[in-house]
C-alpha cells in the first residue's frame, strides 16, 4: 500500500489530464473556422459594384467613393482632440458621445467614427491621418445614381443588419446589401464577390505578416453590370404625369414580357438615400403612412380592378359558349332581379350587344353574361372553379413572378372560396354579381392589370414580366423567354379586342383618341371607402385605365390607376392615351390632354380624409387646378427640402 | 574486465531515452513559442530558442560530470550540498535581484541563476541521508520534525523570496515520508485538510462543519473495534471547525489579492458578473488564451509553427510556464496526450526502479526526485489547461531556462547514477 500511493495518483492525475485535454480539444470544439479565429485579421477588399443601365444603355446607377472615419478604441493613443475635431468639423461633445459609443459596442472591433467624409475634408484629414492612432479612413463605394426617377425600379442599397448576417455568412458588419428594387433582386450579380486577405495578428492587434503566406487569399470578384427593361424617357414622362397624383403606371411591351414603365406616385429622388442623410431620409419616408412613398403602388396595391375586368368576362362566356358577340341585353339603368336592380349602370343606348357592351362598359351587359357562366353547370361552385381557372390563366389571383421583391397576389374567387364564406352550396350566382364588373370579391395590381392587357393584345399568351433585359456576360432566366398561354381560344379574343378598340372609337374614351396610332382600351371606376373613426366613408371613386397599342402586334400595354380619379378616363384614360403616344412616337401630339393633366392635382381629394370636416365626393367636388408642372421640376423629395415636400402636397390650399 | 566493458550499460536507458524524449521535443515547442519572424539559425543568440539550444549543450556537459563521479559521493557530501544550497538562498536576500516582484535570481552580468531550482535536489538529497541513517525513525515524532525542518529551511526561504509556486513544491515529499513508514493518520489529516478548505472556501463554513459532522458521526459508529470516546470526536469536530475557519480568514486576511484572484477564478467563488468580466480581461486573461489556444487545436493540433495563437503571442509567458499550450495548439490532442504520458511513464520508471533499489538512500532519494517530478507536472500542466489555480512553476525539460533545465537534469542523473551503482551496494 505504501509503495503505491505515489503510483496511483500520478496513473489518477494522468487519465484526469487526458481526459480534461480531450474534453477542450475532441468533445468540446467546433471545427477549426479560419473567420473564427480572433488571431486571424480579415481584411476584405470590395469590388466594384455593377451599374445599372437603362433599356437604351443609359447609364442609371454607378458608384461614387465614400470616405469613413474609423476607429478601434483600444488602439486609440491620447491625441489633440481639439485639432481632430476641427477637421471632422465635430463638437467636442460629439467626439466623447461617438467614442463612447465605439467602446461600447467592442474595444476591440472597428466602428465608424465619422461616415461619409466629403472629398474635401477627406483630402486635408488624410495628410494628418497618421498623428491620429487608433483611427482609420475605409473607402467604400456608395451609388451614385445619375437619374432622379425610378427610385421604386433602382433601389437602393444600405448596411446589412444584424439578422442578415446570420443568415447568409459572406456578409460581415458595415457591407452594404440591397434593399430595394433591383438592388436587390440583382444583389449577387450586382455586387460580385469581395476579396479577403488573412492577416497573422499578435496579441497587441499588430500585423506580423500574412497567414501562411496569403494561401487562402482571394481576390476580389467585380460586380456586373446589368441593363434594365425600363424605358427612362417614357419612366420620366410617366412620373412627371404622376406629380401630384396617387397612383400607378405600368407599362409592358406584350411581345417580350419587358416592363417599360413602372410609375408609383408619390415617389422620391433615390439620391436622399445615399450619404450621411440617408437614415434620416429614410425614416421620414418610412414612417409617412398617408403619402406612403415607399409603398409600390404599381405592384403592391391591390384594388378592384372595376370594368376593365369586364373583358375577361366576356372572354370566359365565350369560350364557355354561353354567350355569343350578337346576343342582345337591354339594360335598364342597371341589371333587374325579378324586381330586385342588382346593380345599376350609366345612360347609354341599349339594347347592346358585346361590342357595345365593352365599348359603353354596360353592367347589365355582364351582370348577364357572367350569370350564364356561373349558371352553366347545375353545380354553381363547379363552374365558379371553371371561370377562376379562365381567369387566373390571364396571371390575375396569384404572384405573377416577376423579378422584383415586392408584389401582391391580388384575388380570384372560386367555388371554394364562396363555400367557405356562405357555406357548402347555400349560395348561387345572384350572390356574387359584382364580380361581373370587376368589383365585389375580384382585386389586382396594376401589373397584373397591365400583364392581363398584354395578354389579350397577343391574343391568349404573355410573357412573365421582368425588369432584367441583359447581364454582363450573362443570359437571363428563361422562365422570361417562355410564353404562357391562357386558356382561351384565339378566335375570341377578335371580338373583344374590336369592344377595346370601339372603346376609343365610340365608347367611353372616344374624347382620348391619339392620331395615327390604333389603340384597344377599356376605361375603370372603382369605388373604394376607407375608415375615418371607425366609420365606413366612401370616397371619390379611383380612375382605372388599362390598353395596349397597336390593336394588331402591339408594342405597348399599359395600366394606369389613379386613386380617388374619379372616372377612367378622365385621369387614367388621358396617362394612358399620353404614355402610349409618347412611347411609339416619341413626342405628344395631344398637348391639351398633357396641358390638362399636368394642370390638375389630386391633392386636395387626398387631404379630404384628414381634414377632419365632412367632405364631397364624385360628382359633387371640384376639381383643383394648379400651375403646369415642368418637366425639369418634377416636384420631388430632394435632400434638403424633404421635410416638406410630401406635407406640402398634402396641405396645399384647394384651388380652383 | 567484463564488468569494465559493461559498465555503460548499467545505465538505466528507458530512463535516458525518455529525458531526451523531453527536452527535444521541449525545444521544438520553444522553438514555436518564441520565434520572431523568420528563423535564420537554430543558434541565433538574440532568440530563446537560440540560448535554450546551449543550456541544452551544456545540460550535457553536466551529464557527463555527474555520472563520472563515485556514487558514494552523493551520499557522503549531501549535508555539505545542502548547505551550500542553502547558503545561496539566504545570499539572495543580500546580492539578489527583483524579476517580477520575486527575489529569486543571482545576476552574473547578463546570465541569471536561480538557486532554488538547485534547492531541490540538494534537499533531495539532504533528506535521503536523514532518513537512510540507521538512527533515523519515521515513526518517532522528534525524528518526523527534523526530517520536516529539512524540507521547510529552503520551503519558508524561497516563500520569504516571494516565490510562493516554488514553495509548493517541498510538500510533494510527503509521498517521500509516507512510503517511508509515517503513520496512516497524517495521510487522512492531509486529505482531511485539503477537503475542508475546499468545502469552506466554496460552500462556507456550515458545509464544512455539516459536512465534518456527518463523517465523525460515520466514523463513530462504524470503528467498533478501536471506538474513540466521545470527547475525542468532539474535540475533532471543533479541530474542524476551526480549521474551516481559520481557512476563510487565511483567504480573506493573508492571501495577496492576485492569489485570492486566483483561487477565486478556479473554485468559481465571484458571481458579481461586473467583477468576473474584469477577472477575465486581467486575472483570468492568461489562463482563458491558454485554454483557448489549446482547445483551437483540436485532434491533430494546427502544425509545428502553424499555431496562429502561438504565433500571435497571445499567451502570455508561454515559453516558460505555459509552454504547453504550443504543444496543446500545434500537435493538437494527440501531441499533449503523448507529453503527458511521457511524463507518466518517466515517473513510473523513476518510482520502479526507486522500489528495487537496495540501499534506503537511493530509494529515499529516487522517490523524492519522482516527487518532485510529479508535483511540477501536476501543478504545471493542471494550471495550462485550467484545473487548477494558477502557479508559476515550469514544466520540467520543457520550460525555457538554464537554472531549470539544469537543476532537473542534476535531479534526475544523479538518480541515474546512484540506480547504476545498485550492483555494488550489496
């Protein structure tokens, strides 16, 4: 026993040992992670980041060199604060509220002192840099948009945060990612891949020479550039047409599925979300939930499409064969029941037949065609299921997949839809009329509206829309090459593309015709209510257009919605007429249509909910008149005045 | 002439083989450790690695003179070694110079000694001589005392240097003590102790005093044949008590601050979560690189001069007593389990052929260097790898240092020589 005392324990604190080294080296480590290691500094190179080009190679967004001022507080020395300041242009209070921050957040991790340097101050601090221990200048490239339109379209691009970082692990503190628009559908292609050079480090934080002679160095990958689909003159013109308005603009060239326009009312200048006030900037944006500028209303906003939709209808009974182009409906003012009217309509000749009912947008029209369609089988949810087949086949009632971030599905009832709402088979075709015109259950964006008047002007196909038309050494996705056909026939789309043409004929927009240019459309009143202390009030009703030109090989298809507008073509009708006109000529012959757009404002109708007074609507308001908005002065959100850009507009006096 | 021609061999070889198993593989380590940018020649002078290559050369030299002397003369000069051991200890306090707060180095223009390193073998020494003397009887307290005194001359003088890791150290030849014949009692006293504190200083002072009530009540009615009376539990219980006690108060009141860091950091005692992110930026600063440079090399360990944290110096001291977290980073698990069981297998050995040797010096001897051995790996290696508090002591042949590396090859061989000699010893 004596002898084995010391035997023992030295065998016990042996097997404890390995133990204890297994437990720290085998059990308890994750593999060996080179970003991991804090003796390994990281230091990434950032490629350039791609441009973005119009349709016609117009150079939209490029990238200007930014400047931050850095510091890592544990290797800041005492230093002359007062000259340091001076040439941040910083307050002494600044300085200690920054650097307090910096050393809360890590000692030991860079954080920006001072963003955004200007090139002036970048140049007289940079010679003095180096009295300055701890701090450092980080070039970084910022874009540089060349174009005051398209913020919506572009994007812009902002730090990532820290869920982002998370997720996908090439991201590091302070990279900038794509937020918006094809910033950030195209972040991958646009922003290339950076380069990283590993970097021994001892334990005071200086470099003593690359990590096994820079083998897992890389270089820095460009971004590429691309070109977008989007037609900056006709996207300036439509925004111009917008000033003042709520609303959107979409434009597609049917024979490519390319989007040539996309216009959202209110918008902003992207150049106030770049630089020191993009924050700021931002949340001003951000939180204006009446204007709502970063809403996209020509994806995003989902409304009854009203009587454009009507041709869908009539392109359903026709295939269905419960209809025929000749079949008469007189039309009482509205569309009767038994004695019941369930829904009224305008004065215009009647009987009318399809051609007429397009083209003097008819409810009874339809009411009665889409009764026969829905009334087809004795199973009414059958046939509903049916006609939303017919319908989403147009890209209605679901994403249509386009290569933007943002959209809505809009809606499309089925049978299974009304079952859920009425119950199994305890409701009938009388219940849902209103889908008929366009109203009740049926919504969708304005691209969907536009894609749908692509789809008819082929002739029963489309293709997806996309923003994307070309990628440096690349080929885009070929889901934007492949056409998708409708499920009508193409014999019935004549018809109902000669009601669209007659539209401007002898219908509802005969007032908008352009001159030598064959246009098929279809005008659209939707009303709409909101809640004002939880009171359902109506308001003006919201102006709808929706076209495509020429009737035969159309190169333009458009959807134009106008909040609060009041009738289709009296906002809507007039944008798109002056869009297409724009868009195929390349000049306005209709300068009094433009003159008249340009004149009238909405501001006033959209002040009305806020004005906390009872207010008019329809018929019963003036409309307000205001000085021609220029060209050159689109009224935008700039940088400096943002403040009161957007109340402005909301608060303008009513003028007559 | 047979045995003339033989007498090489009488060297205990497995012993040899595994010291120069040691200090190469030691050297490589401080190789790593200590290199500044690119290694030009293994004997550049301005490196560590450069002057650790010639304390090495020279450990040689000593080699040589230590085992052509008589065997006998360890025996005979060993009061007279002690002595002189001793007499440089004290001449420290006069000619001595301060390196970290401790006094415990000679300067000879740039070259520093430090005695206490040959302390331990001249105690070593010391004490087999004490005790082989056929006068000597562990088991009489008087005799107990004086073979202690031994140890605590050099123990409390090296303590008075402000070298309290070093001090450690002289307890290791309680295992000397022990195999020679003291009483079973001390060997539960020492344990008993060790327990106390550790309950007292982690739990407080009712545990322990819980806790030592529940072992004398145990005890008490499980000892029938030799059944202490009930005073004599009580009066042990309160012996107990007072020790935990008199622990708490040692902590608090005669403990350093950087020493009650230490213990603190290992038994977990701060929950203040202010104060213990403090303790780890300062106190427990060396220890958590230790651990986390260690840990970084996983299975196979990063590769000789590929440890990043080796590189980057971020252990602190890590060439002298944190060396072996470079073995821990760069050979990985398998490199550090192969140093422990080198030093596994070097004590064993000691200790094997301690037990067949036939004079009661060797013997005496040989445990007190596989003692010494055991108490410097232990403490070392336990502290590098976070179990037990923090000691400055260094890993013997690993550790860069002359006075070290020396003081345990002395240790060491002369154990060697006296282990070839056992042939004559009849």
């Amino acid at each position: 026993m004596r002898k084995l005392l010391l035997l023992l324990t030295v065998v016990t604190v042996g097997l404890v040992f390995i133990a204890r080294l297994f437990y720290l080296q085998v059990y308890n480590k994750q593999a060996y992670n080179l970003f991991e290691d804090s003796a390994i500094k990281k230091v990434y190179d950032y490629p350039k980041r791609g441009y973005v080009y119009d349709r016609n190679g117009k150079l939209l967004v490029a990238n200007q060199p930014s400047y931050d001022v850095m510091v890592i507080p544990r290797e800041v020395e005492p230093l002359d604060t007062l000259e340091f300041c001076r040439l941040l242009k910083i307050s002494k209070d600044d300085f200690k509220k920054t650097y307090n921050r910096a050393k809360n957040y890590s000692p030991r991790l860079p954080s920006v002192f001072v963003p955004q340097l200007s090139k002036t101050d970048y140049a007289v601090l940079q010679e003095k840099m180096r009295k300055f221990k701890g701090f450092y200048i980080q070039k970084r490239f910022l874009r540089d948009y060349r174009t005051s339109i398209g913020a919506n379209v572009l994007g812009d691009i902002g730090e990532v945060n820290q869920r982002i970082i998370e997720r996908q692990p090439y991201y590091k503190m302070g990279d900038l990612i794509g937020k918006q628009g094809v910033e950030l559908s195209y972040e991958n292609i646009l922003r290339g891949v950076k380069g990283i050079k590993f970097i021994q480090k001892d334990r005071f934080n200086k470099n003593i020479g690359p990590y096994k002679e820079g083998r897992y160095d890389t270089l820095p990958q460009p971004g590429k550039d691309i070109k977008i689909t989007i037609d900056s003159d006709l996207q300036q013109y439509g925004e111009l047409l917008m000033t003042n308005k709520r609303g959107g603009i979409v434009a597609i060239d049917p024979s490519n599925g390319e989007i040539l326009a996309l216009v959202s009312a209110p918008s902003y200048n992207p150049n106030i979300l770049v630089g020191r006030g993009r924050s700021k900037n931002f949340t001003q944006l951000f939180r204006d939930s009446i204007a709502k500028p970063l809403f996209d209303r020509g994806l995003q906003a989902q409304y009854p499409p009203g009587s454009p939709f009507k041709v869908i209808n009539a392109l359903i009974g026709l295939q269905e064969g419960v209809i025929n182009t000749g079949d008469k409906v007189t039309c009482r003012m509205g569309y009767y029941y038994g004695s019941r009217k369930l829904t009224g309509c305008h004065h215009h000749k009647s009987p009318v037949d399809m051609n007429n009912g397009i083209a003097q947008s008819c409810n009874a029209y339809f009411v009665n065609a889409y009764r026969k369609i829905v009334d087809k089988y004795d199973d009414a949810g059958n046939a509903m299921n049916t006609w939303a087949k017919h319908a989403k086949s147009f890209g209605l009632g679901n994403y249509l997949g386009y290569d933007l971030p943002v959209g809505q599905k809009g809606r499309i009832p089925d049978g299974d839809y009304y079952d859920r709402a009425y119950g199994d088979n305890r409701w009938g075709s009388t219940y849902i009329v209103s889908n008929a015109i366009g109203q009740g259950e049926v919504e969708a964006t304005p691209i969907q509206l536009a894609n749908m008047a692509a789809a008819i002007g082929n002739r029963g196909y489309y293709y997806t829309p996309h923003i994307i038309k070309d990628i440096e050494g690349e080929t885009i996705d070929t889901k934007y090459t492949t056409p998708k056909y409708t499920t009508i026939d193409k014999r019935h789309f004549e018809p109902v593309i000669q009601g669209m043409f007659d539209v401007y004929n002898k219908g509802t927009a005969a007032t908008l015709r352009i001159p030598g240019i064959d246009i098929c459309g279809k005008t659209g009143t939707a009303e709409n209510f909101i809640k004002i202390d939880s009171v359902k009030t109506q308001l003006t009703d919201h102006s709808i257009f929706v076209a495509f030109a020429p009737k035969d090989n159309p190169k333009i298809a458009i959807a134009v919605f106008v909040e609060n507008g009041y009738w289709g073509s009296r906002f809507a009708g007039r944008m798109a007429s002056l869009m297409i006109e724009k868009y195929i000529k390349g000049e306005i012959t209709r300068t009094d249509m433009e003159h008249w757009i340009l004149t009238h404002s909405l501001e006033n109708e959209y002040a009305k909910p806020y004005s906390g007074e009872p207010f008019k609507i329809n018929g019963e308001t003036t409309l307000q008149v205001v000085d021609k908005v220029v060209a050159d002065k689109v009224e935008k959100l700039e940088n400096d005045d943002l403040s009161n850009s957007i109340r402005i507009n909301a608060n303008q006096p009513n003028q007559k | 002439m047979y045995r003339e021609n033989h007498r090489g061999f009488r060297f205990d070889w497995i012993t040899i083989v595994l010291f120069l198993l040691l200090v190469g593989f030691g050297w490589l380590n401080i190789l790593s450790a200590s290199h500044e940018g690119e290694i030009t020649s293994y004997f550049d002078m301005s490196q560590l690695y450069g002057k650790h290559l010639v304390f090495i050369g020279l450990t040689f030299v000593l080699i040589v003179l230590i085992l052509s002397l008589e065997a006998k003369f360890y025996e005979r000069f060993a009061s007279i070694i002690y002595i002189a051991a001793m007499l440089a200890l004290v001449g420290l306090f006069i000619f001595g110079k301060d390196v970290n707060g401790a006094r415990s180095w000679y300067g000879i223009g740039s070259m520093t000694i430090q005695p206490s390193e040959f302390a331990k073998f001249a105690t070593a020494l010391a004490l087999a001589k004490y005790m082989s003397d056929l006068q000597t009887n562990m088991n009489s307290l008087k005799d107990q005392l004086r073979a202690v005194a031994i140890i605590m001359v050099p123990a409390i003088l090296i303590l008075l240097q402000n070298d309290a890791g070093s001090t450690l150290v002289y307890t290791s030849f309680f295992f000397v003590f022990y195999r020679e014949g003291l009483q079973q009692v001390y060997l539960i006293i020492a344990l008993s102790t060790i327990v106390l504190a550790v309950l007292a200083l982690k739990f407080g002072l009712i545990t322990a005093a819980v806790v030592s009530v529940i072992v004398l009540i145990i005890v008490y009615f499980f000892r029938r044949k030799k059944r202490s009376s009930l005073i004599q539990s009580i009066v042990l219980l309160l012996v107990c008590i007072a020790f935990s006690a008199g622990v708490k108060l040692f902590y608090k009141h005669v403990l350093q601050p950087h020493q009650q860091n230490r213990i603190s950091l290992w038994l977990r005692l701060e929950k203040d979560p202010v104060l213990l992110e403090k303790m780890k930026k300062e106190e427990a600063y060396n220890l958590i690189q230790s651990e986390q440079a260690i840990s970084s090399g996983g299975l196979f360990g990063k590769g000789f001069l590929q440890g990043t944290r080796t590189t980057g110096k971020f252990v602190p001291e890590q060439e002298t007593d944190y060396i072996f977290s470079t073995v821990g980073e760069e050979w990985g698990f398998l490199g550090s389990t192969l140093v422990v069981i080198l030093f596994m297998a070097l004590i064993i050995r000691i200790l094997y052929l301690a037990e067949s040797q036939k004079s009661q010096f060797s013997r005496v001897y040989g445990y007190g260097v596989a003692s010494v051995f055991f108490i410097h790996f232990t403490i070392n290696t336990g502290m590098v790898m976070g179990l037990i508090p923090t000691v400055g002591i260094p890993l013997p042949f690993f550790s860069y240092g002359g006075s070290g590396l020396w003081g345990f090859t002395i240790l060491l061989f002369i154990f060697i020589k006296l282990d070839s000699n056992k042939i004559n010893e009849w």
